[in-house]
C-alpha cells in the first residue's frame, strides 16, 4: 500500500516544474498534512479538508504556513521556494489523493520507514534494502527506553525502527531535506532530527563533549573522504588516526557518541586496508572493541554491486574474542537476479551473532589470533571452506618454507613517458600467461627506461598476477630475450617472483605447485579487496608452501618440459590446418 499511494501521487506531479526528489518530499508533506489533520494537531483553519482543496490556492498558502509556523513542524514543511514553483492547480490532485487516502484508513497502516527507497530507485540516491536496515536494527539490540544514535539516516530508515522498538531516536544528516523530519510525523512514534555534518560540526554535545546515546548505528555513504584539517580541528579529540577516510572517521565518532553498542556498515577494504584502517583495527582489537564481525554478500544495495560488512563494537571493550559471521551463504543469501541478492533468515542471522553459537558459517576467534594475523577482519580469513580446512591440515603435517624465503619479488615500474632514455620492450599482462608449459612471445610494446634493466624478465621468473585476475601466473621460459631493446616485462597487475640463489625449490616446481588447484587454494587465502581483488606483498611472502622431495621436484620440472613440447607440436599442428584451406577461395 505505502507504494501505490505514493507512486500515484507522484504520477500526478510528473508532468510539473519539479523534479523528482521535490515531488517525493511533496507526497510526504501532503501525507502527513492529512495525518497531521486527522489528528487535530494542528490549528483549524490550516487542516487538510475538502473545502480547503476546492480552493487550490488556500491550500498552497496553508501548507507554505505550516512550513513557517510551529517550529516541531517547520522543518518538515518548509518547502515554500518548491511550492512556488507549481500552480495552485497541479497541487490539487496530490492533495486529494493524501485526504482520501486518509480518510480510508490507509494511514493508520501506513508505515513509511523505507518509503526513501522510491525515491533511490528513481534518483539514484543511496538507500538501505529494508532487509539491511532490518539486520542494523536487529544487532543493535535496542531496548525500549534506549537512547539510540542515527547519523547519515538520510531517510529515517533506521530512526523509523528503532523509535518503533521504544527507544527516543536522534537522527543526525548533513543534507538539508525534510524527508526524514517527514518520517517522523508519519510515523507511530517521532524521532529528532538535526541538520549537521556528524563529523565536522557533530549537533549532539552535551556540557561540551559528544552526547552518550545507548546505541549508535549508521550506514555511512561508501567512500566519503574528508580533508585532513577535520582531525586537527576536531574539538573533541575523536580522531586518533590522522586520515581523510570517512569510514575511519565514522567508526571514531559513533564510538564517541554510544555508550553500549556501535551498529557500523563498512566497505570490506576497512578490515583489511593498512593505513589508518590498520592502526585503528590494531587499536579496537586490542581495547576488545570488536565484538562481532558480518560479511554480507555483493548485490544487496541497490545501485552498486560492492560487497561489504557490518561492525559490532563494544565501546566498553574487554572482549577477548571475536565473532565471525558470512551471511554470504545459501543460510542467509537469496538471489533476486543474475546480480542482486536479498537477506533471508534475518532473526537466526541477528540471534547468531548476538549469541556468539558457532556453526560452518561462523567462527570465534581470539583477540591474541586475530593480532597475529596482521589485524585483519575479514570474515574469510576466519569462516573456512572444508577444502581450506582440509589444506591446512596438510599444510600442519608437511614440511613448508615461506615464500618469501623462496623468492625475491619485482613490481613492475610504469611504462616510459617519452622517448628519451628508453627502450621498446614486451610486456606480459594476464592473456600472455597460458594454463600450460612456458609463457610465449608477448604482444604489446611498451617503452621501458634504459636504467630498469632489474624490471626485465630473466629465465624462470614466475610472472604472478595480484591485482584483479588474481591467482593466475606463468613461467618464463630459458630463451627469453635477454634485458634491454626487445627484453620482456611484467603488466602493471603483476609481481614478479624471482628465485634465490640456494632455494630449496625448483622454480619450475614452485610454479607448477602454485598453478595446482592446492596453490590455487593457498593463494586464495591471502586475497582480499572490495571492488578488485588484490594480494598485499606482506600476505604473499608468508604464504606457507610445500617443500616437495627431490623426486617430485624432478617430476614437476620434467612435466613442465613436457607441456612445453606438447604445447609447441599443438602450435604446430595448428599452422598445418591453418594452411590446409589458406589458399581456397581469396580474395586477391
């Protein structure tokens, strides 16, 4: 029902001189002005009747009075410069559909907590899925008689929710829009609303410090950026980390402002990022901070793909453990489409959570672990697949060596600006690497400095790609040009591992054990990344490898050879039936 009503109000203002967004907050605004006069809360000659309607432009002055009356109404109507755009006339319709639409009752069933989300399908605006706004609310574990904190609540979807449980809602937003003013009055309990940009200017101080709320919770916009004199700035002494990440930002603030729980969706990136995202995951762990941990699978919101994850945190601190959850899963992940998702099984997800219940999903790991796994939290790190498991305990009775102690790495240097001091050079990018025997010739050129003579490739360089195909690499072969005009290099995505004098493996077989399905296995615990998956050098050089006995280290050089000369006879044979036909039916 919340969408009909207001789908056809909007029709009805399609065709005038407002754009979408400000026929979105005029359906709100006629709504709760029908509500607001049912109710008899607001002076008599300014309700919503009939006769008010029958003269269009009485009823535009009423409503440009009720923005400019009693100040608990003001901010949810004061749209006098929008309103004076529109001919008394175009108002009308909206008007009569919000009176009927009272009149049938349809507004004691209306709830308007997610009514933001038309307006995002439509502008493209950021709004949560009502299953995500669900699953914030439901790990908050809000009370009756809370205080609960909303900052970035652009449409009062979580103020909605947690004012329904009981709790008295602060709702803070920089954007100056009398949507979620307008939530409020629709909704079956109001909320407060603030107009401040929570981190430069926070509205919610008390005796000159951040007002303590139970429970904060917020889905900041992904990506906001700040410059840095907001931490210098900063009055209240919120920022340990001296950073232009929002999220960063965000995650100090709410922690300022909550004194029982912190409820935060982050882009992945924060749980593994070094940085600033590294030191204060060091200094929330450490503090026990983090109580709990919820990857969610990609698809969720509505105009972006980028998978993400929900914070639990203790501002108190004093957990020595931590709770690791993937909600991507069959459990608690329903596909809509080809590339979007939902949330299912919410309760079982927030119960979970809460409760700390382990399960093939889920994992608890101690605080002393997740330090000395670099601080990082991500969930898969932690929640393993029974073939991961399986590695491990292969890995545990296996003689192994550190990467790094096996090789040297090379990151490739940009390509040359000019011609001066350079070289033309072939360049080895992810389609030259083949899923058998040796890399082949390379086809682009690029120019190289005269100086990088390290950068090209030397016989049996394993070529490893950590950026984006990630996992994917090929050996390079003893008749490689030498470095210089016509030498090979490695493609921007990739690293270059280079044998040390005295390994104890054959790079031949280190290649080929890293292109196995079991290497497969080991380098995809050591990728992470929000949009693109990428490999960090300090992941990759304490990737645990098998030490193979001679006898397999032979056989694994022999194979490689093998697919080297089966690979040159199917090049070959390929000539052959190419020059079978070439001379039938051209064209000169």
């Amino acid at each position: 029902m919340n969408d009909k009503i207001l789908y056809q109000m909007l029709e009805c203002l399609r065709s005038t001189a407002i754009d979408h967004a400000e026929a979105f907050e005029l359906a709100l605004q006629s709504l709760a002005w029908a509500k607001l006069s049912a109710k008899c809360a607001i002076a008599e000659p300014l309700r919503l009747t009939p006769a008010l309607i029958s003269d269009p432009s009485r009823a535009k002055d009423a409503l440009i009075q009720l923005g400019r009356g009693e100040e608990q109404w003001r901010t949810a109507f004061a749209n006098g410069q929008t309103l004076e755009r529109l001919p008394p006339p175009q108002i009308a319709p909206v008007l009569e559909l919000a009176l009927r639409f009272s009149e049938a009752g349809g507004l004691q069933a209306f709830d308007p907590a997610d009514a933001i989300t038309l307006q995002s399908r439509s502008a493209g605006e950021f709004a949560l899925p009502p299953d995500v706004a669900a699953l914030l609310i439901g790990l908050s574990g809000i009370n009756a008689d809370d205080t609960a904190y909303t900052p970035w609540d652009f449409g009062g979807q979580l103020a909605a929710r947690a004012a329904n449980r009981g709790a008295a809602v602060y709702l803070e937003t920089p954007i100056q829009s009398a949507v979620p003013a307008l939530i409020s009055v629709l909704g079956d309990h109001s909320f407060q609303v603030a107009y401040a940009d929570p981190i430069r200017n926070p509205s919610a101080i008390e005796n000159g410090k951040p007002r303590q709320f139970d429970v904060a919770l917020a889905s900041p916009p992904f990506g906001l950026r700040y410059d840095l004199d907001v931490v210098q700035r900063d009055w209240f002494n919120r920022f340990p980390e001296r950073t232009a990440s929002g999220t960063v930002l965000s995650v100090r603030h709410l922690l300022a402002q909550a004194s029982r729980r912190v409820v935060i969706a982050v882009t992945n990136n924060v749980l593994f990022s070094s940085g600033a995202e590294l030191a204060m995951r060091q200094d929330l762990i450490k503090r026990g901070i983090v109580k709990a941990v919820v990857a969610l699978p990609s698809g969720l919101l509505e105009n972006t793909n980028i998978p993400f994850a929900v914070l639990i945190l203790d501002p108190a601190g004093g957990h020595q453990q931590v709770m690791f959850i993937n909600a991507d899963c069959p459990q608690f992940r329903e596909p809509t489409s080809k590339a979007k998702a939902r949330l299912i099984n919410l309760e079982h997800l927030i119960q979970q959570t809460l409760n700390g219940e382990p399960s093939k999903d889920a994992a608890i790991v101690p605080v002393a672990d997740i330090l000395a796994n670099d601080s990082q939290l991500q969930v898969s790190r932690y929640v393993l697949p029974d073939t991961t498991k399986q590695l491990q305990a292969l890995l545990a009775k296996s003689k192994t060596v550190a990467l790094g102690d096996l090789v040297t790495t090379i990151r490739p240097l940009p390509a040359a600006s000019g011609d001066t001091d350079s070289v033309d050079a072939l360049e080895v990018g992810v389609a030259d690497l083949p899923s058998h025997g040796y890399i082949g010739a390379p086809g682009r050129t690029i120019k190289v400095p005269v100086k990088s003579e390290q950068q090209f490739l030397k016989p049996l360089d394993i070529v490893l790609i950590v950026k984006g195909s990630v996992g994917k690499l090929g050996i390079v072969p003893t008749d490689v040009p030498p470095p210089g005009e016509g030498g090979w290099v490695a493609g921007q995505s990739a690293m270059v591992l280079r044998a040390v004098p005295g390994a104890q493996i054959d790079p031949r077989a280190l290649a080929l054990q890293l292109r196995s399905p079991l290497g497969q296995e080991l380098i995809g615990g050591v990728v992470s990344g929000a949009t693109i998956q990428l490999i960090q050098l300090k992941e990759l050089m304490r990737l645990q490898v098998l030490v193979p006995d001679l006898e397999t280290a032979h056989r694994a050089a022999d194979a490689l050879e093998q697919e080297a000369q089966l690979q040159r006879e199917i090049d070959r044979l390929r000539q052959e039936q190419t020059q079978a036909t070439a001379g039938l039916w051209t064209l000169d």
